[in-house]
C-alpha cells in the first residue's frame, strides 16, 4: 500500500512538471545589419576563375577604409583602392575576374584590375555576373543593367 501511494505522488508530481512550460523563446527574424553606411552581406564577395587550366579563387572585400581589397588564392589582401559602400565580383567577356562597386556618389564604377572605371548612375544596389555584366537597383527601385 505504501508502495502505490508513492507511485501516485510521483505520479502526480510528474503530471503538475509536465504543465510547466518552457520559456517562449522571441521569433526569428533574419535581417541585416548596418554597419558604417554598409549591409554586412555586401561587404566581401567572391569569384572563381580559371587561368591557364588552374582554378584560382579570388575574393574582394571592403577594408576598414572603405578601399577595395583583393585577394587571391588565400594570399595577403592587396588594396585596389578607391571607396566602396558595396561591391560584386563578377567575370569579363575572357573570363577574368573583376569587381563592380558602388562609390561614395551613389555611382558604379569598375575593376578589372588596372584601376577603376566609372560607370555612371546612381544606383541603390548591385549584382555582378559574367561577360562584362553588372545588374543595378536605381534610386526609382528599377533594374538596369549594364548595357
């Protein structure tokens, strides 16, 4: 008897825990963050190429001076210079790497690695792809491209 009167305040211990629910936790939100005028998903962007029969990858990212940095193959960071709120790296008409970015002024402008280019516009957000491309959001939210 003593038996089954501690099985049943265990058991009723064991109901009255279950009704304890766990903490709610807040809802997820994925978003970005700004950071110094910049997106965070916007700040590096990456590219694989292929040279001579060897694959190489080449990254590009925005240093702390808002300079274009590239690197390739894992190599030291070497500045591109220029000012950039965001960038896109994309492939020219041959299949080498370039960068597109957006200036201070709002325009794009271009890296093929022999300096930068202006393109023009002004513009909100950029998308680079292959042979010489770069897509852009104006400031009336319209696409453009390059062309």
């Amino acid at each position: 008897m003593r038996l089954w009167h501690t099985l049943r305040r265990l058991h009723r211990h064991l109901k009255q825990s279950r009704r304890v629910s766990a903490p709610r936790l807040p809802a997820f939100r994925p978003q970005l963050e700004a950071l110094e005028e910049r997106q965070l998903l916007s700040t590096m962007s990456a590219i694989n190429c292929n040279s001579g029969g060897v694959e190489h990858q080449v990254v590009y990212t925005i240093g702390k001076n808002n300079d274009v940095l590239l690197s390739v193959d894992g190599r030291s960071p070497v500045s591109l210079g220029g000012y950039a709120k965001q960038i896109s790296a994309g492939l020219d008409a041959t299949g080498h790497p370039e960068v597109f970015a957006i200036g201070s002024d709002n325009a794009v402008y271009e890296n093929r690695g022999t300096g930068w280019v202006g393109l023009g516009g002004y513009v909100k957000q950029i998308s680079a792809t292959v042979n010489n491309t770069v897509y852009a959001i104006g400031s009336d939210n319209a696409v453009y491209d390059d062309s």
